[in-house]
C-alpha cells in the first residue's frame, strides 16, 4: 500500500512542518497533546503489553519518544531487539505520530533510513490508535509483512523466496545501537 | 654700565627683577642689603646726570635724583668694588639674606640703628630701615614658645591694651615714616608693605610653633585612644576629646590674639595717622578682614586630622543629647530612661546645658577659624548620621507612636498641616522632630558659624521641607528593611504599614519595596527550616499586609512568584490549606487562645529585652520568635486563620462582592484611583484582599486542589461523623469559585453519607421490627464498616453506604473479619438488599473505627481503634476453655488474618504502645523473630522494657514474662463516636501501588529513553511524565533506586544509573 512519496513517513520535513503548525496554533492543542500522551504513558505502565514499551525521549520533550519492540519468537527477529522514534505532532491524536525505526532493521515495508510504510500511521489512522495499539501493529508486522507494497523490494522477494536468506540478511542487517 | 637711557627705569627694572626673584623670602634686612647694592650698582650711571644738589623733597622726580647723587657721594666711597658681593661686605646682614626668620628680624632690629644722615637721600633710607626696624620689633611674635602658657603671658600682656592706648611716640614715629615714606622720606628708594609682611610672620610663627602646639594637644590627649572611640567602647572618650578640642581652641586664641594685637597696632597707627578719615578707616577695615581671613584660611587648612576627628567626637555627643539621641558611651540615667532615641522636651537642662555648650564651641571655633568649610562638611556629616540615627533608633520595630510625650509638642509645627504627615503617628512625631530639634539645631549652628550674620537665614523654611522628606525617605527605607517583621506582627503593625504608605509614593521605592521584601522572603522564610504551614500564614499575613499597603494588589504581584514558586515545592501546601479552611470552631477558638497567650507573653518578654529588638529583628523567623520570648513558640498545627477568615462576615460579603461584579469598573466609587504605574498588562483591579482566593490560585491549578479537598473531605466523613456544617461551607466557597461540576463528588460524598445515616437507622428499625421495602435507583455501592457491641453482648454494627465512583482513594485492602463482624456484615447486607433491591454490597473492611473493649485480668481496656487492629487483637482472644496464654507470631497471624504483614505489624506495635501486648524474643528463632502475649496484668506490661538490637522493633518486655493464664476476652466494638479515620491502611496500599507504578516508569525510561540516568535527569522525567504529578522528592526517589540497587533490579554506573540487563 506504500508509495514512498505520499507516505507521511517519507517526507523529511514534515516532522518540522507538523511542529511549525502546532506553534502557529495557540497553545492550547500541545498541551492537550500531553495531557493525553501522559494518559497513553499511564496506561502503558499500568497495563504494558509484552514485548513493546515507550517513553519519552531524555530531553524533557513529551512529544518526542522512544519505544522498543522485541522480535517476535518463530519470526526471522526473534531474539532482537529494535528500537524507534515516535515524534508526536502538536494535534495529535487527531494526526498520526511520526514512526521511525532507529534500528537499523531489513524488512519490506522499511527502507533503509527506518521510514515505514503501515496504514494506519497514514491515512488509516484515526484518534482511537495510541502508541500501545501503533507499537503492537508494528510488531506484528515484522512477522507479516505486507508484501504488496513493499518499500524494499529485495526483502519482499526474499521473504518468501528463502528464508534462510532473509534471515541471514537480518541479522547482518541488525546492529544493536547505543543511545545518545 | 654705560647706561645712557633712563636710568630710573633701569633701576626700577632691576628692582622688579630682584623682588620676583627674592620675593619669597625677602625681609628687612634682604632689603637693606638690597638697597646698598641697588644703590651701589646704578652709581656709575648716576655720574652722567650730575648737577642738583641742595633742592627740596618736594618733587619725586628731583629728589630721586638727589637720592642718586647722595647715594653716590655719601657711599661712594665706601662701596666695594663693582661685582662685589654684598654679603661679604655687610657681615651683619649675611645670616639673614637668604634666611628670614621672625628671630632673626629680631636680632636685626636689636641692633642699633644706623647713623641718620637725615639730609641725604642715603640717610632717609638709613631712616626709613631704622623705622621699618622699629615697627617690626614693636610688632613681632614671640621668638620661641613651647607651650600655650608664653602664648598666655604675652597675650596677657597685649590684651591688657596699656600699649594700645598710649601706644610709644617712637612706634608711632617709626610707623609714621614706614607708611609714609615717600613723603617724609624722600630718598628712601625701597618701601616694603608692613601688613604684608606681618601676615608672612605669622605664617612663619604659626607653622613653626602653633601647629606643633596643636599637635601636642591632639597627641596628649587621645594618643592611642582613636581606636577605642571609633569601636564604641566610648567611655571618657568623650572628655578627653572635649580636653582635646578646648585646648586646641586656646592655643588658637592665644596665638590669634598675639596675631591680631600686632595688626591692631598697626591699624591704630594708620588710623591716628589718617586722622580717622573715611577712606582710611574703609582701608583699616578691609585690611583687618582680609587679614582675619587669611588667618583664618592658615588655622582651618592647618587644622590636623586629629583635631577635626575630636571635634566630631565631641559633636556627636553634644548634638545626640541635643537632638534625643542616647549614645552609647553615655551611661543613661537610671533605668527608667530607655535606649531609645526620643524627642527631649523642652525642660530638660541635660538637654539646654549641652546646647549651650555646644553653641558656645561652635562660637569659639569660628572664632579661631576652625568653623571653615571642614567644618560645614564635618556638621553635615554629624547631623545626617544623628538622622540616621534617630530614624533608625526611635522607630526600629515600633510601628505606633514611640512617645506620646512629643505629642503635645507636635501641636505647634509649621509643617503640622502638609500632606507629608498624613495621619500616620510615626511620621507625625519624626516630622515633629525634625522641626523642632533637627532643623533648630542646623540652624543655631549654622547661624553661629555664618560669616555675614545679618544675611539670609542658613536654614530656610525650603530647607526645613527638605530635611523632612529626608527623614521620611530614611523612615521609608528603615520600614522597608522591616517589611517582614511588619507582615508578621500583622495586624498590630498597621500603623507602620502608614508609615510606608505615605513615604512609597514612587515607583523606583516601589520597586525598592518589592525587590528588598522578596530577598527577605528567600533569606528569612523560603528554605527548608520553615515549615509548611510557617510559610502559608506568613503568606497570609502577606497578603493581608500588602493589601493594606496598596489595595491595588501590584505590590503583592511583585512578591508572590516566588512564594508561589516555593510553595509548588512543598506538596503538603494543599493539605495544609485544605485542613485549614476545614478546622472546626473548637480548634479556630484553641488556636486564638493559643495565639493570645503567646502575644502576650511575647509583649512581656518585649518590654523586659527592649534593647534586644534590634538584634532579633535581624534573626531569621524562628530565631526571632523563639528569642523575643525565650521560649519555643506554641505549636499551632492547622492553618486555623483560613477558618477564621472563612467564618468572617465581612470576608465573606468582599468574595460575594469580588465575585459578582468584578467585571466592570464600579462608576459609583468615589474613592477611585488609577492603576499604579508599575502594574503589569493585564491587570485587573482586585476588589477585596481575598486571602483564601489569592492562597487557592497561588498553589496551583484548580484540579490539584479540588483533588487534594475531595481526598481531605473524603477523610473527615469517614472519620466524623458529627455534622458537616464546615464542610458545607467550604464547599460551598469552593463552588463559587470552581463551579458546580468541578465539586459534584464532593457534594455526592456529603449526600452518601447523610443516607447512609438515615439508612443505617432503617436497617436496624427493620431488623428489629420486620421488613420494610423501598426501591430506589440502582448504583454501584460500596459500604464501610462501622461496628459496636451492644450491652447485652450483641455487636452493634454501622455501615455507611458509599458511592464508589465518587469517593477517592477507596483501595480495598483484604483480610479476615473476626467471625462475629463477618455475621453482622450478613445481616446487614441482608437488611440493606431488603431496603434497596438489586443493589450489592462491597465491604470496605479496612475503613472505619471499632471501639475495643479489652476485658484483662485486672483490668479493662476501652480502645479506639482501626478495623486493622481490632482484628488483629480479636485473634488474640482466649478459645473457649484453650489451654495456656495465647502467644502469635507475624507469620502466625498472617496465615489466620490474610493480612498483608506490614499491617500486622503496625498493629501489634500499636497494641504494644497500649501495654496490652507484649513483645518477646522468640527463643529458638532466628534474629527477627518475635512472638507476641498479651499483657494480663498492668505489672507486665509496665515490666521494664529491654532494649533490642534492633531498635526499629520497638521496647521487648522482660523475657520470660508469664502473661496470665486467664481469658482474655476481646470484645470488638464499632463505635460512632471515634475520630481516628482508617487512613494507614489505605494509604500504605496506596504507596505500594505507587512504587510500583513508578517502578514501570523507570523501567520503561531507561530501556526507551536513555540507557543510563542520573537521579535528577530521571526525577525531571518522571515529573513531566507520570500523568496526576510524581508524588516524591528527590531523596524519596533516591531510596527507592537505592532499594532497586540493592535487589540486584538496577546498577549505578559513574554515578548514573541504569537496569542490570
């Protein structure tokens, strides 16, 4: 379903066109914004889901996060660890979070700066998804990638072609990072 | 030599040449020798002219020519040849060519004249020296003087005028002929100015032995004491500087008047000379003025730094005693007198006697020319410290009229009717004072000292305003240093407050006002020794304060932020506040008997330790409070003014007011004003002091605070079940401000339980009669326990029916009910499902009071208690017929109760605490165990106590202790009447439920945020991040990562710390 250009997550600038937008508002919707990413942190700690968590990013930005998804057992990830960016947008939930992998990773719906192509950080998204119900889509996708429209073409070919191979090109792919 | 053009000019042109060369030092004897070389020099010239000999003096021209010629003639021969030095030719006049001294001068003029050659042009010279001898010897100071007394005897002698009058006919011939050399003498060709040269040997005399003199009296009498005066240790400092200046000022006398003779002297000669022509006695007086001030400029610039320091010295003492000031050197007159600065009246002779004497040293000073301008300077300085002084002394801390005695003088100022005094007493007495002490002494003073006393007056009525608005200035700033003290002796300290009011009137001291009061605040009540509800009535007293001061709030704006700041910091501002607006009428009455007793005893300590004031005012809160009275002040423990406030009509009618109509500007006020100058953008004109309004906004959002009352509210229904007209109230407050909505649970609490009441009492009526039914609207409930035996041995059981969704902090904690409460839960829930059908009941075990009434063998114990503990002494109740004293351990009770261990705890240490318990050992156990009796008789459990390693577990009574063998029966009661709320339980279940949330968040902030953390990186997060605000401090957070460490959960890295993977 992706096209790198119109993707939401292909487009560099609109992380700053998102954060311009919310400055120009007053600033009554960033505030809601927090409101409600600190109501998802609540529940996100009260009720985590196994194998995913998130946080706000060190820098004292509750717009900004970090979350980590684990591999999937009986997927080519299993035992990995990934980690991502999530950049909230001042009207959110009303707009999609920005969702980047920061881990390097090998899959067809992820190109190689991390963009993804999923439909709901795009025009599926509605104000009822939150970063939990995001995180778990995305785990799941590394065990069912959407192989129709792949942004890495190799990977999507591979992934039914040999296995073996895909999974070699994952693990040499994947490189734990260190966070700043 | 071979001069042909005029040698007059020639002459004279040598002569300017040798008086600006020698001019410095030329004197008598330079001159004569001047002359002979003058006259020596221009013989070869005068040849050429030749001729006139025999003619009169009378024509200048003529007889200067004579002159030559008789100089050349008469001398001619005698005259060493041309390039001669003079002084090896004239050996009497060579030790004084180049040295003049008034001895020297002496010595010259003892020396016999000359011979006269009165015809000659050369005689009339030798006349004109012999005469200028005779005058300066007549005229001369005293060739050496050690002490003031040759001063005093040749003074003595001048003054008694014998010469004066009949002054000697071969002075007056002398003077004669000095003055009017030109015409008596005619070949005289060098005069010299006798008054010039006078003035140039009283230099000389004054350098030579007055300034020594004068340095000697400095030296005798102060010596080494300089230091002792300037640290206060004053003593007979004062004396000794008096010693000082009164013989100075002798020393000048004398000398001035030796001085002065001798222009006298030549005065009386000019005059008898002229005749007593007007023109002449015109010139007379300007000389005598010009040359008094030039002496006068000699002693003023000559006067040491000594001297001048003794004459402040001295001018300090007298102008303090003139002008009420105590100083500290000057033992005060029996106790009755305080230290305080106070307006003298105007019969007290300490106060006339020192000013005549001080008037009378100001006259001898400008007598002897040391009241010049290092005089004004120095009388300036004195009078602006004794402003200072007296400002900061009479009104330091004494914020009404410091003495009614001034009053009666206030009545006859001029200044009594300017704005300036306005109505405050403070300024009434000090403008008073300034009036009539300060400005009266400037002026005495200063007219003394004036050089023209018939000139405009030295202290104009301009000045007199002038001084006064510097006394307020003074008074202003003193206030303000003191603002805090005035904020907590409100609202006794209101007339200070008009003090400031009058004297604050621009906006620079506006802003001084607030930036002073702020750094006050951080230094003396923002910091960690003040506790919380210290700093919320300060804070009260604050607004009340400023609000008095400047009713448009701008002031108080200026100083709140940081309050406000600080107080966001300390998390149990809310409770405070909350518990303070709900203090009943029997603590508000307690607190003010309280408050009273301490006034007074504060008063009573005041007026014992006056002088302390001062020093205490600079302590910070606690110190001054607990210094001033000697004693730690009483502890008030609820913010009981709130109340007060609350219940205070005229409070209530200002928030009704300020909350109806604050939207438009009232256009009947008459009393309006502008906005200050100094508020912000949006300001707007508050109505009222509002104290609870402004205390409400200033802790933070409205949610925090109805959170915080609706868990305190909360607390006290389940605890009281008196009537809640307080709460009602409060509520009601509170509505007004927030709205209805922001208080529906509140107000759902109220109503639960006053049904609850109601159908408390239906339950038991339809228990003991039958059944009566109702329906009503179907809820989710939950109950509370309330439980009390009857007298015959039946339990008597209270519920109170609570909705749950309104009700905060409602945990629910498990445990086993003693059987007999677990059966009057039953029916109970049967009576309630049969009053109220489809409705169920979840009991609240945890919440509520039981009355206990323990039956021992030598006694009964009535406690009230919480549910917890009346379970937890219920198991320790006697089976019937059970063999042996009941002995539990925690662990035992555990299994049997279900109860969470740390209650257990608690519990039984609260039944140690009671004596029924005891404490032991267990034998075989390990370190920590401990097995529990019950304590039949009073003698165990008062039983010496043994210390235990481990003091955290509380007193262990004597090991071994037989606990009696008999039953003990523990009867569970519920009473209605017990004010202990069931908070600990909840409480602590809600702290472990908060640990553990906010152990998630640190988990999931260090695997997503950032790996590794210092403590306040993560402490910064979890404040922004944790959604109803992170409950702990630092150091709690700091523990609790330290408990993390220990359980192997985390690790410290550099300081840093992350989760051990």
């Amino acid at each position: 379903m992706s096209h790198m250009e119109d993707s939401q997550n292909a487009a560099p600038g609109s992380v700053q066109a998102n954060k311009l937008g919310g400055a120009k508002k007053s600033v009554e919707p960033a505030q809601n914004a927090a409101k409600r990413l600190q109501t998802e942190l609540m529940q996100l700690m009260t009720s985590p889901a196994p194998g995913v968590s998130a946080f706000p990013s060190a820098d004292g930005n509750l717009l900004s996060w970090r979350a980590t998804i684990e591999g999937p057992a009986d997927t080519p990830y299993s035992g990995l660890t990934f980690k991502l960016s999530f950049e909230f947008p001042s009207n959110y939930p009303y707009s999609p979070p920005t969702v980047l992998f920061r881990t390097p990773i090998y899959h067809p719906n992820v190109d190689f700066s991390g963009r993804i192509c999923l439909d709901i950080l795009k025009d599926k998204w509605t104000a009822a998804y939150n970063t939990q119900t995001v995180l778990l889509s995305l785990q799941s996708l590394l065990g069912e990638p959407n192989n129709t429209s792949p942004l890495n073409g190799e990977a999507a070919e591979l992934w039914d072609k040999d296995p073996a191979l895909f999974k070699t090109k994952v693990l040499a792919r994947h490189k734990d990072i260190e966070d700043d | 030599m071979s001069a042909v053009v005029g040698p007059r000019w020639r002459r004279t042109h040598r002569r300017r040449v040798f008086q600006s060369v020698f001019q410095t030092d030329i004197d008598i004897s330079q001159i004569t020798s001047l002359q002979v070389t003058t006259a020596n020099s221009s013989t070869g010239a005068n040849q050429s002219f030749g001729g006139h000999t025999g003619s009169l003096f009378d024509d200048p021209l003529l007889s200067s020519k004579q002159q030559r010629r008789h100089t050349r003639h008469g001398r001619g021969h005698t005259l060493p040849p041309m390039g001669e030095r003079p002084d090896v030719y004239h050996p009497t006049t060579t030790s004084s060519s180049r040295h003049s001294t008034p001895e020297q001068s002496l010595q010259m003029a003892a020396q016999p004249p000359l011979p006269s050659l009165p015809t000659t042009a050369a005689n009339d010279q030798e006349a004109y020296d012999r005469a200028w001898h005779v005058v300066t010897a007549h005229i001369a100071l005293p060739s050496s003087a050690t002490a003031d007394d040759s001063f005093g005897n040749l003074a003595a002698e001048s003054q008694q005028g014998s010469r004066r009058l009949e002054p000697s006919s071969e002075f007056l011939d002398a003077f004669a002929l000095v003055i009017n050399a030109s015409t008596l003498l005619p070949g005289v060709t060098q005069t010299r100015d006798i008054v010039a040269w006078h003035l140039r040997q009283v230099r000389s005399h004054f350098a030579q032995h007055v300034v020594p003199l004068l340095a000697g009296c400095v030296d005798d009498a102060v010596g080494g004491d300089d230091s002792s005066w300037q640290t206060g240790r004053r003593g007979n400092s004062y004396e000794k500087h008096m010693v000082t200046v009164m013989s100075s000022i002798r020393t000048l006398e004398a000398a001035l008047r030796l001085y002065i003779y001798g222009l006298d002297e030549l005065l009386s000669g000019f005059s008898r000379l002229s005749d007593g022509s007007p023109q002449a006695v015109k010139d007379a007086e300007l000389l005598n003025t010009r040359f008094r001030r030039d002496i006068h400029a000699l002693v003023s610039n000559s006067a040491s730094e000594g001297l001048m320091r003794s004459v402040k010295a001295v001018l300090v003492c007298l102008a303090g005693t003139v002008l009420g000031i105590p100083s500290l050197r000057e033992p005060s007159v029996g106790k009755a007198q305080t230290a305080r600065p106070a307006p003298p009246g105007h019969d007290d002779l300490r106060v006339v006697a020192a000013r005549e004497r001080l008037l009378e040293l100001v006259q001898q000073l400008h007598n002897v020319g040391l009241a010049g301008e290092r005089f004004h300077v120095l009388f300036a300085e004195v009078m602006d410290a004794m402003m200072s002084e007296f400002v900061t002394g009479a009104y330091a801390g004494v914020w009404s009229v410091p003495d009614t005695r001034s009053f009666s003088a206030a009545m006859d100022t001029i200044s009594g009717t300017t704005p300036l005094s306005a109505s405050s007493p403070c300024i009434r007495s000090l403008n008073d004072w300034v009036e009539n002490h300060f400005a009266q002494l400037s002026f005495q003073v200063l007219a003394c000292i004036s050089p023209d006393p018939h000139g405009a007056l030295p202290v104009s009525l301009g000045d007199l305003k002038t001084f006064q608005s510097i006394a307020l200035g003074r008074l202003a700033a003193l206030r303000i240093d003191e603002l805090f003290d005035i904020a907590l002796a409100w609202p006794a300290s209101r007339p200070a407050l008009e003090d400031l009011r009058a004297s604050v009137t621009t906006a620079a001291r506006r802003r001084h006002l607030t930036d002073s009061f702020s750094r006050t605040l951080q230094r003396r009540l923002l910091h960690p020794g003040c506790s919380t509800l210290e700093i919320l009535q300060t804070y009260i007293s604050i607004i009340r304060t400023l609000h008095a001061l400047d009713h448009s709030k701008v002031l108080l704006s200026h100083v709140e932020p940081s309050l406000q700041l600080y107080l966001c910091q300390r998390e149990d501002a809310v409770r405070v506040v909350v518990s303070g607006l709900l203090a009943s009428h029997e603590e508000v009455r307690n607190a003010r008997k309280v408050k009273e007793a301490w006034r007074l005893q504060n008063e009573k300590a005041r007026r014992d330790g006056e002088g302390d004031k001062l020093d205490s005012a600079q302590g910070d809160l606690n110190h001054s409070a607990s210094r001033e009275t000697g004693a730690v002040p009483p502890r008030i423990t609820k913010l009981v003014e709130l109340a007060m406030l609350l219940n205070d009509p005229s409070q209530t009618r200002h928030n009704t007011a300020a909350l109806t109509a604050d939207e438009d500007l009232d256009w009947n006020d008459m009393n309006w004003v502008p906005d200050p100058v100094d508020a912000g953008a949006n300001y707007k004109r508050p109505r009222s002091e509002d104290v609870i309004g402004t205390l409400i906004s200033a802790l933070g959002s409205q949610d925090v605070f109805i959170k915080e009352f609706s868990a305190v509210v909360a607390e006290r229904l389940l605890g009281e079940p008196a009537s809640f007209d307080q709460e009602l109230r409060v509520l009601e407050l509170l509505k007004r401000r927030f709205g209805e909505a922001a208080l529906q649970n509140c107000d759902v609490m109220i109503k639960d339980v006053q049904d609850s009441r109601r159908l408390d009492t239906a339950i038991w009526r339809a228990r003991s009669t039958g059944q009566t039914r109702q329906v009503l609207s179907s809820e989710m409930l939950e109950t509370i326990v309330t439980a009390k035996e009857e007298e015959g041995g039946d339990l008597e059981y209270h519920a109170r029916i609570l909705s749950r969704l309104f009700w905060p902090g409602l945990e629910r904690e498990h445990f086993l009910l003693p059987q007999v409460i677990v059966e009057q839960q039953k029916l109970y829930e049967k009576g309630y499902e049969d009053l109220k059908s489809g409705r169920k009941l979840t009991w609240l075990n945890h919440l509520g009071q039981a009355r206990v009434e323990l039956e021992l063998t030598d006694r009964t114990v009535t406690v009230d208690c919480t549910p917890v503990e009346a379970t937890v002494i219920y198991a320790f109740q006697e089976d019937e017929g059970g063999a042996g004293p009941v002995r539990k351990t925690v662990e035992e009770l555990y299994g049997e109760l279900q109860m969470d261990d740390d209650l257990i705890t608690a519990a039984l240490r609260f039944w140690v605490s009671r004596g029924v318990l005891l404490q032991h050992r267990a034998v075989a156990g390990s370190q920590h165990q401990y097995y529990y009796t019950v304590a039949e008789t009073a003698a165990a459990a008062n039983s010496p106590s043994v210390p235990t390693n481990n003091p955290a577990d509380g007193p262990v009574s004597a090991a071994g202790t037989e606990a009696g063998g008999e039953a003990a029966l523990a009867n569970i009661n519920a009473g209605g009447s017990s004010g202990v709320g069931g908070g600990g339980a909840s409480i602590s279940a809600k702290e472990r439920e908060r640990r553990e949330m906010y152990w998630r968040y640190i988990q999931g902030m260090l695997t997503n945020a950032s790996p590794v953390m210092s403590l306040g990186q993560m402490a910064m997060m979890l404040k922004m991040s944790v959604a109803d605000g992170f409950q702990w401090s630092n150091e709690e957070l700091q523990e609790f990562l330290g408990e993390k460490v220990a359980a192997d959960q985390m690790e410290v890295v550099g300081g840093k710390y992350k989760l051990k993977k």
